[in-house]
C-alpha cells in the first residue's frame, strides 16, 4: 500500500465514523513517507498563554486555551475525539504520526476504520 492511498483511507474512514473532516497529510523531504493526523486547520484553535504569577519560563508556566482562532494546535476535544476513534489513550497537540511503513500503514488504516489492528508496526529505527 502507498503513502497516498493509506492517505485516502485513513481520511474517508475518519470522515465517515465521525462526521468530521481531519487533516491527514503525508510528510516531505526525507519524512516524505510518514503521515500525520490531526484537526483540520481551522479547528487548530489551542493556544497556551502564562499563567499569572508565574514565572513563566517554564512549560509548567503556561496553561492550554481554545482562542478560537486558527492558527493553533489541536483542541484538547478534538484531541480526545482523534484518540477514541484511532483507539489510542491520548494524541499529541500536533496530531499523530504515523512513521512510513507497510505494517504501520496497515495498523492506522485498521485503526481509522474501527478494528482492532491485526498486526502493529514495529519500530525500525534508533
């Protein structure tokens, strides 16, 4: 399976279990092969602001927000929706990555279309 076919549908599968459209795009240069899930952009609305009377030099120092205003990251809503339907605990801010492989391809395709994945792929690099 190709990068842009697993694209296609790993997409149609969310869109279609959830009503919601997600970004799902493939890396370029030498990440040309991963993939990444997350909202599409105009619900990359999370933002992180200081938090008062800290020193806020340190990530604890800020706290995550929804501005309302694309241009952000992932929302902490979408971030949980994303999880429950890839079957994950959590997904990152940025979204999911999704290394290039057959194997790791196949797992997020089982994944995006509601089954448990017959087989996970398995780290290949240091």
């Amino acid at each position: 399976m190709n990068r842009n076919e697993t694209i296609k549908r790993i997409k149609d599968a969310l869109k279609r279990r959830s009503g919601k459209s997600w970004s799902v795009t493939g890396g370029r240069g030498t990440a040309y092969g991963w993939i990444t899930i997350e909202a599409v952009p105009t619900r990359r609305t999370e933002r992180t602001r200081p938090i008062a009377g800290h020193i806020d030099t340190r990530p604890e120092d800020y706290e995550a927000y929804d501005s309302g205003t694309p241009g952000g990251n992932t929302t902490k809503a979408d971030r949980a929706e994303l999880a429950a339907l890839l079957g994950l605990e959590s997904v990152h801010q940025q979204g999911e990555s999704i290394p290039a492989g057959n194997d790791y391809y196949q797992e997020y395709i089982d994944r995006a279309e509601g089954r448990t994945p017959a087989k996970c792929g398995v780290q290949y690099w240091d």
